[in-house]
C-alpha cells in the first residue's frame, strides 16, 4: 500500500511508495533468466519465457511491491496461454541492483522493452498496480501494439487522499497515470477488482474514461487489489487482447 506522512522528503516519500523484497527463488522450469542494463548503467534481473508458437510479447511492470519471484505463477499461466513474457525487477527490487525512485523504474520499463529488440507492432506492455503508471509511461515513449493495465490508478495522490484524506496531498504529481493515458493512441484493456481495498475501483473507472478508443473495460467480481490475477477469467481476456492486437490472432 502507498503511504504518504507530513514533511517527508521526496527520498523518504520513495521508501513509502516502494515495497522491494530481494529474496528471489531460482526461475521455474522453462523460464530464462536474463540480465538487463539500464541507460543509467543499472543492472535489472528479469525473467523471460517464449512458448512455442508465440508471436505476441507482454512486457509485465509488476506492482510496487515484492519482486518477480511472487508473479511465477502468472507468468507461467500467460505463457500457458501462448504469450510471450517479459517480467523484469524495478531497481532495488530482487536481485536487481540500485534503489527505486519514479525516475528510476520509468528508465527500467524502457530497458526491459529495449532489450527485446523485436518488432513493436508484437509488443503489448502490460501493468498492474503502480506498473500500470510506469506501463502508461512507457506506452508515451516506446511503440506497442496495445496496453494492458490491471487495477491500476490515475494518480498517486488519488490513492494517498482514499487512504490518508488531505495529506495525500504531498504525493503532489507522481504517477500521474490520468494525464499520460490521454496520450496512448493503442488500444487499451483496463481491469480491476470491484473490491479493491487499495486502488479503489472507482478510479479504475475514472482510468478507462480518459483512455482513447478503442478500450475495453473488464470488472472482476470479487477480487481484491491481490487476488486479481488469480481470475482465469481476467488472464484468459488478457491473452485474447493480447493476442489480436499483437498480431497472434
């Protein structure tokens, strides 16, 4: 959860923001793991699976907390389902080397896109949580052939004002996710749990309504802001628009 509290610095604001685990366990049978150097010289761990046949890639900005190691099980499920993933770690996070910072996993997300040097028009990037803020950012400077984001926010500061009223304040402009997805000309998957008790569902909402056609919303009955992508139902849409937008159709 993002926490925000009076007269904190923007260096202590990051270490509220972030919730980094450096335990990461071996990557799962099948899964590559691969090593990626930032334009700042930061050293990323990511995990890469390809099944046969697939010709669409997901480049997955996974939440702010955690690593890669917690997102097997998806990532195996979507590779199940012929996708191509791409799952990498934000600086500081697992075994990737740095601290995170806005700035920071912005400079992450164009890595890991650059080290695929595939064809864009194959390429979907998908987010949940705050990865959907750094996928947004993404999207505005690297071509995709769609964009996928899961319970994601508008703003930083909209969630820091659900959880903490008027001193959400102080998250001041960071992750502006509303502002960005006026400039995504792609189509657009947004999905969210309608009973998310950290990104609350209505912003979700307010999310897809600044999105440019063609979107598509997908409510999920019952998830939470964690359980999400438990939902075969959501991983099953997520490969169908990954797939025809990416070409694989």
């Amino acid at each position: 959860m993002v926490a925000v509290v009076a007269g904190c610095s923007l260096v202590s604001l990051d270490r509220l923001v972030f919730f980094p685990d450096p335990d990461v366990p071996a990557p799962p049978p099948g899964v590559e793991e691969r090593w990626i150097t930032t334009a700042d010289g930061v050293r990323l761990n990511a995990w890469w699976v390809s099944p046969p046949g697939a010709t669409t890639t997901l480049v997955w900005s996974h939440g702010n907390a955690g690593n890669i190691g917690g997102r097997a099980a998806v990532l195996l499920a979507l590779a199940g389902r012929g996708l191509a993933v791409l799952a990498y770690d934000y600086r500081g996070f697992g075994r990737s080397g740095g601290q995170p910072s806005e700035d920071g996993v912005y400079r992450d997300a164009e890595a890991a896109y650059d080290s695929l040097g595939g064809p864009a028009e194959r390429v979907v990037c998908f987010g949940e949580s705050l990865g959907g803020a750094v996928t947004l950012h993404l999207a505005t400077v690297r071509p995709c052939a769609a964009v996928v984001l899961v319970s994601t926010f508008t703003s930083l500061r909209d969630v820091a004002r659900f959880h903490y009223g008027p001193a959400g304040l102080l998250a001041g402009r960071r992750f502006d996710s509303l502002a960005r997805i006026a400039r995504v000309r792609v189509p657009v998957l947004i999905a969210h749990g309608d009973r998310d008790e950290v990104v609350p569902f209505a912003l979700g909402e307010r999310l897809f309504a600044a999105a440019n056609e063609p979107r598509r919303f997908l409510r999920v009955p019952g998830a939470h802001h964690n359980d999400v992508l438990a939902s075969a139902e959501l991983l099953d849409a997520i490969a169908e628009f990954a797939r025809t937008r990416g070409g694989g159709a």
